[in-house]
C-alpha cells in the first residue's frame, strides 16, 4: 500500500521562503556594517596608543 507524501501543516515548499525585502535595505546594511569596521577599527588604533 503506497501512503500518500505528507505536507507540514499544508505549507507548500516553495511558499516558505520570504517575500525579497526592498533593496534600500540592503544598502542601509550594508553601509552599517562598514560603519562599524570602521568603529572598530578606529578603537584599536587607539587602543594601540596606550
């Protein structure tokens, strides 16, 4: 007897991954996350003089 393929909770696969957010986001992250390179990179500079 061949049992019929089951579905979580009747999600299809393809409807699980998010709608693509607005690409003005990820410029904004981008633009953070060299932000904070820089921070860090500035306070080990000055850690450095100490």
């Amino acid at each position: 007897m061949a049992s019929a393929p089951q579905q979580s909770c009747g999600i299809r696969a393809g409807s699980r991954r998010p709608k693509r957010e607005s690409p003005v986001l990820d410029v904004i992250y981008l633009v953070a996350t060299l932000a904070l390179f820089a921070l860090v990179a500035l306070i080990a500079k000055g850690v450095e003089r100490l």
